[in-house]
C-alpha cells in the first residue's frame, strides 16, 4: 500500500466515535506514519444491520467498503478480519474480487506487563504474499467528548453497504 519499508517507524492512530450523516454510530481508525513522505490510512467503520456485521469504508472517499469479521483473540484483545469487499464510485457498484486485493487480520490488545496497548496488521493476497503490514505499541491519549475534526472526516460518505 505504501512504497516504502522502515522499522521503527513513528506512527499515531487517531479513534474518533460519532454519528455519520445517515445517522449511524460510526468509529474511526486514521492512522499517520512518519515515513519519507508522511503517509495516512483512514478507516471509517459501521455496523450494518443489513449484513449482520461491521463495514469497513477504507479511504477519505469511502471507494471500498469491507466486511469484517471481529472476534477476542488468546491475549483477551480484539481481532478483525477483512472478508468480502465492495467497490463503489458514484452510481457504479461491484463486488471486488480478492484476487486483486488483500485479506487484513488486525490484532490490538493491552499488555500488563509494559501498560501499553499493542497493534498488529497483516494484509496478504494469496498469490503475490504479504501486502502491507506495521506492529508497534502505543499508549493512549484520552480527550473529552466534542466533535471529530474536520480534517479526519470522510471527504465523502458512502451509505451503501
């Protein structure tokens, strides 16, 4: 997804919880990595009532909407694993076949022992191998409740799901 590789690399995640325009309670994970060129990765994430599941909208344009699988991994920390994807741009709609694309499994989890949370991501196609992937631990920041800024909106909002 990006050209570049590091390791410790810097990298911020941004979680804002609000309700979107079509009135769904809605979650986002905007990520920054200080690598050579700043790079940014916006997630915004619903539960679709219609789907029995949560949609994953991957870009500030919402072009691909990802059904994830969200399950308690052996640490005791959340586990969410991509499955089928849509791509949407205007009045065009399709299912996008994973041939092209990537499985993700992300894993976040608190650890004890160092009172750190702790992310792991790995995105694989099954036949060109891994895609994309970071871990790293970070610790929280806690802000009052307010609006989401504007600049980690969506551009534009899709409600197909």
């Amino acid at each position: 997804m990006f050209p570049e590789r590091g390791q410790s690399v810097p990298f911020t995640i941004g979680n804002y919880a609000y309700v979107d325009e079509y009135g769904r309670e809605t979650v986002t994970w905007i990520r920054n990595f200080a690598t050579r060129k700043p790079r940014r990765f916006d997630a915004y994430m619903i539960f679709s009532e219609q789907r029995g599941r949560i949609v994953d909208y991957l870009g500030t344009h919402q072009h691909l909407a990802v059904d994830i699988d969200l399950s308690v991994d052996e640490r005791g920390g959340l586990r969410l694993r991509s499955g089928a994807q849509r791509f949407y741009e205007g009045i065009i709609g399709f299912g996008f076949p994973l041939l092209f694309s990537g499985v993700a499994e992300v894993c976040e989890w608190y650890e004890e022992k160092d009172h750190r949370f702790h992310i792991e991501v790995n995105v694989a196609n099954r036949a060109w191998g891994p895609l994309f992937g970071y871990r790293g631990s970070f610790d929280i920041e806690w802000i009052s409740e307010g609006d989401v800024p504007a600049e980690l909106l969506p551009v534009r909002c899709e409600r197909r799901e």
